[in-house]
C-alpha cells in the first residue's frame, strides 16, 4: 500500500496483530522483558524485520494492515518496558506458548502467496518445538 494511505476501521486493521506476533515471539525466545526488545540493537533490528514479514504475509491473505507494525511493536515495547509477553510468561510456567494460533496463519498466508518470511518462519518453528515439550 505505498504511496497511498490505507483507510480502515481500526478493528480492521491488522497492524497490531503482526506487531503482537513479531514482539511476542521474539520476547518469548529471547526470555527477555519487552523494553530489552527495543534497547538492544540486535533485537529491535529483529523485531522491526519480523513485524514487517508478518505484515507482508498478512497483506498476502487479503488481510489490511493500515498501520505500522514495526512502529507500533516499537511504541509497545517502549511503553510498558518491564512486561514480559503472555507466552514467554507461559513457557517459563510450563506451559506451551499458543503462539502458533497467531503465527501458523500468517505462514500458511506466507506459504500460499510464495512470500519469504524467513525470521517469522525460525522463531514460529522454535517456539513450536518448545511448545512440543510442554
């Protein structure tokens, strides 16, 4: 949607859900607090990256994403920087992470449009794997 703004109603915008999917994935395998995600640079190159693949494959199954993912994955982390992430907070109990609700329909998305989405793809596959052993 460059070059054109994107008009939809916020609860159709799916801007939130890949910022949520990029920066929840990516806190659970890094075990680390949200704001960690955005003052190292490593992982708020990552996290920017992610929120854009999952973005991209969302716009891939039709889906509107009228916001910035990475903008708002950023603006989140900056916000409430000691929360650690739902399933970081369940693969530290024991229990399996649910990120593949959220993860496995925006790579299956992915996978139909023939988009690589190499960083949502490794951190999908390692959480699926930690995820098993629950």
């Amino acid at each position: 949607m460059a070059g054109r703004p994107c008009r939809c109603d916020a609860k159709d915008d799916w801007a939130g859900l890949c910022a949520e999917a990029a920066a929840g994935g990516l806190s659970a395998l890094a075990a680390a607090p949200d704001g960690e995600l955005v003052r190292d640079p490593a992982l708020r190159r990552l996290l920017r990256e992610t929120a854009r693949e999952a973005a991209a494959a969302a716009r891939s199954a039709g889906l509107r994403v009228c916001g910035d993912p990475a903008a708002i994955a950023g603006k989140r982390c900056r916000t409430s920087p000691d929360r650690r992430h739902p399933w970081q907070r369940a693969l530290a109990a024991g229990r399996a992470s649910g990120a593949d609700e959220i993860l496995g329909g925006l790579l299956a998305a992915a996978r139909r449009a023939g988009i690589p989405v190499p960083r949502l793809s490794l951190i999908a596959a390692a959480l699926k794997r930690l995820d098993r052993k629950r």
